[in-house]
C-alpha cells in the first residue's frame, strides 16, 4: 500500500500473494517478500511502480516453504530472511542458503544486524555467517522481537520479558513504569523516534510510547480509539509521527502534534458546551450534564444529569450553571447556590467600583457579590429585564451587552442600586441581516459583534453600531462566526462551523496565525453555541466538540523540528478526450507534448506531508490564465478543452506566512491536424480559390443583372418602340382608314360621275341618232359629232374593271375573298354586291345597272340564295362586314 498524504494505492505482486515485509533502499527501491518470493518495485517514468522478481536469480537453491518475513540491510547487501533460509542480494546476483539455526526475526541497530534464533539466543549477521551473542538465559528466556539504539548500546525488546540494555559488553534490565503490562500484553514491534522516545507495540493492547527513563509517556489502544489492539509493524516519518500495522487496518498517531483528542471509548458525554481543567481532573459540561474526568474516566456529578451550560473557576470557587441553577463544584459534589432555573454564561462585570458576576439564564439576570472571604454569594435577580441571554460583555463607557440565545442584541445599563436595568436598547439587525442569531465578543476591551458575514463594532462618538472595516477587510475569509474567545495577550480564538481561528489581534491589524479544521476529528460536529475555552495556567486551549474534547497546546518548542524540507511534485499526468473517453497517462517531464484529441489534462499532485492540516493550495496555468485559483487538499487539478498552445503549470502549497513548496512544468497541446500548418495552406489555397470563384460568381451576377437591366432596358426601349410604332400604324391605320373612306367616296363619286357622265352621253347618242333620222341635221355634221362622243365614251366593261380593281385595293380583295368562298356568283353578282358594300339606295343601283327596280330586288333574292342567308339577315350589312 502506497499513500502519499492525499490517497491510497495498491500494488500486488503478479503472484496476488500476501506481502509479508518491506524495506526501502537507499536507492529508493522498495524491497518487498512474500511467500517463495521476493523482489523490489521500482518508479517507472510514468510514476508508476514496476516489480522486478529477484527469486529467479538465486541459482541453484530450492525453495522449500520460505516466507520473507524480514528485509535489511548488512555489509553492502540486501538480506531476505525467512525462518529457515537467507538471501543475499548485492545488486547483481542473489545468493541463497540453508541455515543450521532457524532464525526468528532480523533486525538492525546501527550498523549490526542481530538475528534471534527460534528457542535459541541472539546472534550477530557477520560477513563469514551468524555468530553467537547473548545467551537465551541472559534475555529472560525470551525471544528478542526489536532492537533500538540506547545511548552507546542498544535496547533489546523480549516479547515476554520486557526490554534488556547492552552495552559494553553487558546486558542489564531496562526497568519501566509498565513492565507489567508489557510482559502480560506481549511485545510485538519497537520503534524509536526522532526525540528518542520509544514506541512499543504489543499483540494484545496497543502501543505505549515510553522515555529512555522508562517513564510512561502515553498510551493508545481501544479504549483511546485506536481501532485495534494487535500491532504488526512500526514505523516513525520523519516529522515524528507514528505509523502502526495493525491486524485490522492502519493507524496514524500524531505523536509530533500541538493537538490531542480526547474521547471516552464506553461513553458519550454528548455535546460539549465548556471545559475546566485542573492538576489531576478536568470537568466537562454537556447537555448530558457536568462530567468530571479522573484518570481518563468521565463521571456524572450526581444531582447535574441534565443539561449543564458552563464550568467555570471564579476565586476559590468552581461554578456550574445548569438547567436547574447555579452549582457549587467541590470533588464530586453540587451544592445549589441558586435556584434561578437555566444558567447559561457568567461574567464579571465592575459596577459602582466594585467587582461582580453578572449571570444570564432563561429568565433574569442574576447578580452575584463577593464576600470578604473570597466567596461569591448570590445576590439578586435584576428587574426590569426578563430575557433568555447567552453572552455578556461589557464596554469601557459602562454599558452591558447581552446576546439573545435565539436572535438579537440589547445594550443596558445597572441602575446605582444595583437593582433593575435600565436604559435598554434592542438591536434586532445587523447590516442586511435581521433577527439574526448574532455573536457578540471583546477585542482588545472593544466590543464586537458579527452577523455571520461581516464584523461589527459600536462607536461610542455617534452612539451607534458601525462595520468593523479593517477586521472586515483583513479577516474577510471568516464567515459564520458564533463564537471568540480570548486566549492570551493579543491572541484570539474565531470557531465557526467548519474550523477554529487563531487570531493575532493588534490595534487595527489582524492576521491568521493558525488554523484548525474540525475535519481533523473525523468529522465530529461543533456545537453552534460552544467556544474554545482557554486555560491559562497550562496556557492550552480546549475545544468542545460532540461527545469529545480537543486540546490544542500553544508551546511548539517542544515539538520536533525536521529538517527536511518538503517538495510538492506532479505524480502522474492523464489525458482524455472529452469526446470519445480515450484516457492516456504521460510520463511526467518537461516539454510533454499532448495530442489535440486528448486535450482535458488533468495533474495529479504528492505533497507527503500528515501532520500539516493548515496549509493550502493554488494553481495557475500560464498560457490560460495569468491568475490563481484556490484549490483544495486532494491535490488534483483539470483543465478541460485546452485550445493548442503551450502551457506552464504552477502549483504551490502555502500557509498564512509563506509558499512552502512549488512545482512548476512546461507542456503544449499540440495542433489538431485541421490546424497544422499545411492545413492552414490548404485553407488559404481553398480560400483565395473560393474568393476567386466568388469574385467570378459576383463577376458573373453584377454582368447577367447589368445585362438584364440593359436588356429591360432594351425591352423597354423596344417595347416603347413598338408602342410608338403601334400607336403610329393605328394613327396611319386610321389615317388610312380615313383616306380609304375618302377614296371610297371619292371613287364611288367618280364613279357615279362616270356612270352619270355614261349616262348623259349615251342619251346623248340616242338623241343624236334621233336626230339623224329625222333628218334635221346634214348627215355629215352629225356623223362627224357621233365619232367624237364615241371617242369620249369609255365601255362598260372598262369603267367596271377600272371600278374592280380600285374597290378591291380599297377594300382588301373583296372581290378576291367573295369569288374564293362563293365560287358561283357571277360579274354581274359582284358588281352588285360591290354596289350592295357601298349601300348605295336601290333605285341608284338600278340606274348603274341599267335594271329595273324590281330586277335590283330579283338579284338581291338570287343572292341570299347563293349567301344562305334567312329572310331575317340583311344582306346590305353581309356585304359591308364581309371579310
């Protein structure tokens, strides 16, 4: 088992046996022996322990049932012995034999090895085999189990007989104040420690540490709580404390300590509310009642069962307030001094220049005076004032304090008779806290108060209650104060639920000077209503915790001071992936380089110090954060994500005074591949390409939208264009149109002209031809006048066909359009139907068509036949909309 002041580590053998024995080299390797093997672990750069087996190097020996039960070192070489063989390792080889003499035990003192023979004296390990010593008889026919330097010689411990000095040859009794109980409990190991204090295990009640005078210095077993009374091994660090094997488990005693915990092993004397230590007994005031402690055993005062609030020495007196009063102590015995019922704090006040006790109970306020014989008397209880109060100060202007038990503060003053209170203020908040179960203490004859989170303190100059600023700003690590005490000269005692507070206290300068943290007592809670309680005669202070006491010496120079001085380093180093759990430990060296994947590190710390519990911890990681971060005693600290980049990490482990060790290394967390440098060169490649593209893209977009706008623009134009040309063709149309209607009527006039003009000259020719034949006229005049009109008359035929083709541009191949769809009709159908377009009146139609009126509607009726039309169609406007 391996601990390193934070946990434990098991290493087994790859045999899984049992490990008998352990020695550390000088070397540092740790040497270990169990049944038919034995060998050495050695630290790996990992940190890690590695076993090397050295069985197989003892050629040409046979094992037979050996058990290494015992490692040393002698002449340069590592021994193994078991009970019938010895093993000789100098580094290179190992060397086995048989011995004649079965040996017990080996052991060392100085530079002898001593080895006891099975029924047989003390023999000495010399380079050429074992040689004989001191005779059985001579050790009080007694196996020898230890041996421990004394002065020049050594001290030989018998397992039955107690321990035995050799020197000079001689062997003399070492005679103790516990001979008798060493002989009945059988003595299994020794120690010696660094003040040269012998501790002595016995298999069947405890350990006892005795001086070189044999006096009896103390004593551990069940009864003190040590969890079993079989010791196996010993062992003292090098701070002086001592380390027991024992058949069930690990014990640790603080040997070289300034605290000592006491605790009835058969009783509970329950919560502990005030503690009075005298020469040869000590009293214990708890909610069980008032114990009184001789030789270690805790007795109820008869009468005092229930709950019992404070013991105190006042002059010659020893009083106890309790639930049922005020008690006289003398040895065993209460008498009741005052019936008043739940005495809870006395103080002494001076009132009128005299000195008093000022009691507080559940009830009054209770006045006690001295008498000429040194006696304290009760006097009254006080009116004008009827609360439950636990604390009492009182100022340097004469004012009086007292703290509710439940919530509150009130300040008062004694009238001159010294019989009611008056001048009573209530103070039933503290800054942001109201009603609150405040404390209330003295400092250097000021008084002070606290609500848990700040310091308090009342200014008699504007008579009021003011934060205490430099206590608040100096102590501002202590919160949920209930309790102070005064210890001696400026030193003061702060308890709050989780530790107590040595306070050095100077006028306005206050500074931490020691710290005690209740989880030294295995967790045992603190009353909230107890105190440390000093005692000034053995200049201790006393600690009342549930069903125990601790005491805390204030005298240090007493203690051993080792010389070492101790180093914190990293012990182990494990990556992990916060995304697949992949877990991998580094060896611990400068320069670690850790893989982008494996980014959440977290350091794994070994301070081995056991006796410090006040020191801290802090670590800062360079690269991250150039600021410290508290951390506590497991010693552990990840960091989880770490972007690439390098790193230093820095642990310290410091108190109020100084850093007493530091650790300092340097590591990188490596670039993910996606970050490399050639990725970086692909991602500005793949960059300038994708802004090359995307130039081009926008390129390509700014032309279409710029080709679109001039293609709306064109479209536009065009559209326009066309608007205006559609506005002009129907604006020529029109024209046209008009033209058209004009040419029509112009045509259809020349062409009523012609005809009409037709019409006069072929009456004309009729009369004419008239004329000649009736013979008016000379035959050759009138013959000359009918050849000129002849020559200005133009036929039929040609004033129709000149008619057709100017109707037809005229009016979009009418005559083309009615032939093609009415392939029947014949010229004089469409020189009637030209005549029917123009809705020229029927009897003009007739007149053009030399007809009659009643052939005009005889064509008309041929025609609907041929168009198919009803007799409710009229055949005028078929005409003029046929296309």
């Amino acid at each position: 088992m391996e601990f390193d002041g934070n946990s434990w580590e098991l290493h087994e053998l790859p045999s899984r046996n049992i490990v008998r024995s352990v020695y550390i080299g000088k070397d540092g390797k740790i040497f270990v022996g169990s049944f038919e093997e034995f060998g050495y672990f050695e630290r790996s750069s990992l940190d890690s322990l590695v076993y090397h087996s050295l069985k197989d190097e003892a050629k040409d020996f046979r094992f037979h049932n050996d058990e290494i039960w015992t490692i040393t070192s002698a002449h340069g070489e590592i021994v193994f012995q078991s009970f019938g063989s010895l093993f000789f390792y100098d580094g290179h080889t190992v060397k086995g034999i048989r011995t004649k003499t079965l040996p017990l035990n080996l052991f060392q003192v100085g530079d002898t090895v001593y080895s006891q023979q099975i029924n047989g004296g003390l023999f000495v390990l010399a380079k050429n085999g074992l040689e004989n010593l001191i005779e059985r008889k001579s050790l009080g026919n007694s196996d020898v189990v230890a041996g421990l330097p004394y002065n020049d010689g050594a001290l030989f411990l018998t397992q039955k007989s107690g321990g035995f000095v050799y020197q000079s040859g001689k062997i003399l009794k070492w005679h103790t104040e516990c001979d008798a109980e060493l002989e009945k409990y059988s003595v299994n190991r020794a120690v010696m420690t660094k003040d040269s204090c012998y501790i002595i295990g016995t298999l069947s009640n405890g350990i006892y540490a005795i001086d070189k005078e044999g006096r009896l210095l103390w004593k551990e077993n069940t009864d003190s709580r040590l969890q079993n009374n079989t010791v196996l091994g010993l062992y003292c660090d090098a701070d002086n404390n001592v380390w027991a094997a024992l058949d069930e488990g690990i014990a640790y005693i603080q040997n070289n300590s300034l605290v000592y915990y006491y605790e009835p092993p058969y009783r509970k004397i329950g919560m502990v509310y005030d503690v009075l230590v005298k020469e040869d007994e000590a009293y214990i005031a708890s909610n069980q009642g008032l114990y009184r402690i001789r030789n270690r055993v805790p007795e109820l005062v008869p009468g005092l069962e229930e709950q019992a609030w404070f013991v105190g020495e006042w002059g010659k007196q020893i009083l106890c307030g309790h639930n049922k009063g005020t008690f006289q102590i003398l040895g065993s015995q209460a008498s009741l001094i005052s019936d008043v019922r739940g005495a809870m704090c006395m103080k002494e006040v001076n009132l009128e220049g005299r000195s008093f006790l000022l009691q507080g109970t559940y009830t009054f306020l209770n006045l006690y005076n001295e008498e000429s014989s040194g006696i304290w008397r009760f006097l009254r209880s006080l009116g004008g004032f009827t609360h439950m109060v636990r604390e009492i100060e009182m100022d340097p202007q004469g004012n009086i304090w007292v703290k509710h038990l439940r919530k509150g503060l009130f300040r008062f003053r004694i009238n001159p008779d010294l019989k009611r209170v008056e001048d009573v203020r209530t103070y039933m908040e503290l800054g942001d806290v109201k009603d609150g179960d405040f404390s209330l203490f003295k400092i250097n004859g000021r008084v002070v108060f606290s609500n848990g989170e700040m310091f308090y303190t009342y200014e008699d100059m504007n008579d009021s209650i003011i934060p205490y600023e430099s206590m608040n700003e100096q102590l501002a690590d202590l919160k949920g104060i209930h309790s102070v005490s005064h210890a001696k000269g400026n030193l003061y005692w702060f308890v709050n639920s989780k530790m107590a507070y040595l306070v050095k206290c100077e006028m306005n300068v206050f500074r931490i000077e020691h710290r005690i943290p209740f989880s030294l007592f295995d967790g045992l809670s603190i009353e909230e209503r107890a105190a440390m309680v000093y005692d000034k005669a053995s200049g201790s202070s006393y600690l009342c915790l549930n069903n125990a006491v601790a005491r805390i010496d204030s005298d240090s120079s007493l203690l051993y001071k080792s010389s070492i001085r101790r180093s914190l380093w990293i012990s182990a180093i494990t990556t992990e992936s916060e995304w697949t759990g992949k877990i991998k430990r580094l060896s611990v060296q400068k320069e670690n380089k850790i893989d982008a994947d494996l980014n959440t590190v977290c350091f794994s710390l070994c301070y081995p110090v056991y006796n410090d519990y006040t020191y801290k911890v802090r670590y800062k990681l360079e690269g991250l954060s150039d600021q410290w971060v508290e951390g506590d005693r497991s010693l552990q600290k990840k960091y989880t994500r770490l972007p690439f980049g390098s790193y230093v990490f820095k642990a310290e482990i410091y108190n109020e005074n100084e850093v007493l060790a530091l650790v300092t290394l340097p590591f990188e967390v490596l670039r993910p591949w996606f970050l490399s440098y050639w990725a970086i060169t692909g991602y500005v490649l793949i960059g300038l390409l994708l802004l090359l593209l995307l130039q081009y893209i926008v390129y390509q977009s700014v032309k279409k939208k710029k080709d679109r706008v001039i293609e709306q623009q064109r479209i536009t134009h065009q559209a326009e264009i066309e608007i205006q040309e559609k506005k002009i063709i129907e604006l020529e149309k029109e024209q046209l149109e008009a033209d058209l209607r004009f040419k029509s009527k112009e045509l259809s006039g020349v062409v009523m002209t012609n005809i009409a003009h037709q019409e006069f000259l072929n009456s004309l020719k009729e009369e004419i031809q008239q004329q000649k034949l009736s013979g008016q006229y000379t035959r050759k005049n009138l013959d000359k006048l009918l050849v000129l009109i002849n020559q200005s008359i133009v036929s039929d035929e040609e004033n129709w066909n000149m008619f057709q083709a100017n109707f037809d541009r005229i009016h979009e191949n009418f005559f083309r359009n009615l032939k093609q769809q009415y392939p029947d009709l014949t010229a004089g159908d469409l020189r009637f139907c030209a005549l029917l377009r123009l809705n020229m009146p029927t009897k003009e139609i007739a007149k053009l068509l030399n007809i009659s009126v009643r052939g005009v509607d005889a064509a008309r009726y041929r025609l609907r036949k041929k168009f198919n039309l009803s007799q409710e169609d009229s055949l005028t406007d078929f005409m003029i909309n046929f296309k």
